[in-house]
C-alpha cells in the first residue's frame, strides 16, 4: 500500500495576528514550534519512514518539515522545495487583520475571498509594500502570468502539475513521501485526490501541524484518509 502525509505548517506569527499571510514569508509562532514537534512525535510513534520529502519555500512550512524530520530522526531523508507548494497568494489582503477586514467589507464577502473556488482576492499592486516582496519570489508569478493574487482554482492549476510531475512518481515508485504545505495548497491536492466538487472543497478545512496520512491503491485513488 502507497502512503502520502500531508502536514500544514504549525502556526504562524500572522496566523496568531489573524492576518491574511499568503507569500509573506512569516515565521512561526512557539506554538507553531510546538506543534511541529508533537507532528514530529506522532509520526515516530506511527513508524512513518520517509524516503522524500516536500516542501514549500516559505520558512513556516520549511521549518516545520525540518522538525518533523529532526524528530522522527529522519533528517537525513532528502528533500525538495517549490513555490508550488505555496500558499495561495492572497493579493492585496496580505497583512490585513481578517477580523478587520470583515468588518469593513462585510463577513460574506470576507468568507467569499477566503473560501469561494473561483473569486480572485483583490489583487496586489507590485509596488505596494504591503504585497511584499518586491523579492524573486513575485518573479516567479509575473513569469507565468499569473494574477498578484491567486484564488483556489488557480491554486490547484499550479500545485497539480507539481503533483503529476514530481510527487505521484515518486509514490509510484514505492517511495513514502512526506508534504509540508500550506491549508490553500493541501487543500488544492486534496481536491484532486479525492475528487471534492468545487461546492464542497470550501468546507474543508486544514488544521496547523496535524499529520494527514492518505493511503492509496496502486492506481493513486485514496483507500482511507486520517489524522494521526
Ligand atoms: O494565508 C493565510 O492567511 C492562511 O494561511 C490561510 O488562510 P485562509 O484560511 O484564510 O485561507
């Protein structure tokens, strides 16, 4: 039997905040360190061995695999970082206080841009200092046309390639892999692996540094999906 373990990152200083993080590059909080340790625990007491792991370049999600593997005593296991593996971006909502925003734009449309498919948020300027980054990581949006703001479609349509060219061959190749990722981008891939309509995936959500192992049959369909 295949396995895959999705891990989103412990929590962050912004996830503390309430703000809207996306690709600003925050680091984690002690209770992020925390939970990464205790996913690091359960995945010892599980007897999970990792041959492959990975990971976003964003340091939340880099950290938190980096102790999951430093406690498992796997940190030898190789590992490869991609900006697929991302948050969505959040646009020009990076930054602000969700609560805020909520109260200035309204709960449903708040709930809109953070949970519908296809809404982008609204998007950031690359000269806004909010948006951050002025840094190579936007390059790597503007590269590929895609808008300074990403919803969950297009989410998906940059995590799944990465999913089809890198990951699922290393799974079929009988390697155990472990992905620290990001709630958007795991919950992108679940989609796919489990088919949710895009009706549904809104209701599904990723919680900070619990171990979500996916057993999978030889063709990669999902047997049985569960928390550690
Ligand atoms: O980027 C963020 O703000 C969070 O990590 C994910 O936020 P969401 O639950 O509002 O999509």
């Amino acid at each position: 039997m295949k396995r895959v373990v999705f891990v989103r990152h412990g929590q962050s200083e912004w996830n503390a905040l309430n703000q809207f993080t996306g690709w600003v590059d925050v680091d984690l909080t002690k209770l992020g360190l925390k939970e990464a340790h205790e996913a690091g625990l359960k995945i010892k007491r599980a007897g999970l061995e990792f041959d492959l792991a990975f990971t976003s370049v964003l340091k939340r999600a880099i950290k938190t695999c980096h102790i999951i593997l430093e406690d498992s005593d796997q940190l030898w296991v190789p590992e490869i970082k991609t900006w697929r593996l991302n948050e969505r971006h959040y646009g020009a909502l990076q930054g602000l206080n969700k609560e805020a925003t909520a109260e200035k734009f309204g709960i449903q449309q708040v709930q809109i841009w953070r949970r519908s498919y296809d809404t982008l948020p609204p998007l950031a300027k690359p000269e806004d200092p909010n948006s951050a980054l002025n840094d190579r990581r936007y390059a790597h949006l503007q590269k590929r046309s895609i808008p300074m703001g990403e919803n969950l479609k297009i989410t998906l349509a940059r995590v799944i390639p990465f999913w089809e060219d890198e990951i699922a061959p290393a799974i079929l190749d009988q390697k155990t892999v472990l992905v620290v990722a990001h709630g958007n981008s795991i919950r992108a891939l679940a989609k796919y692996m489990e088919n949710i309509p895009e009706d549904k995936i809104m209701e599904l959500e990723i919680p900070t540094g619990q171990p979500l192992v996916y057993e999978l049959n030889e063709g990669l369909e999902v047997i049985r999906k569960y928390y550690l």
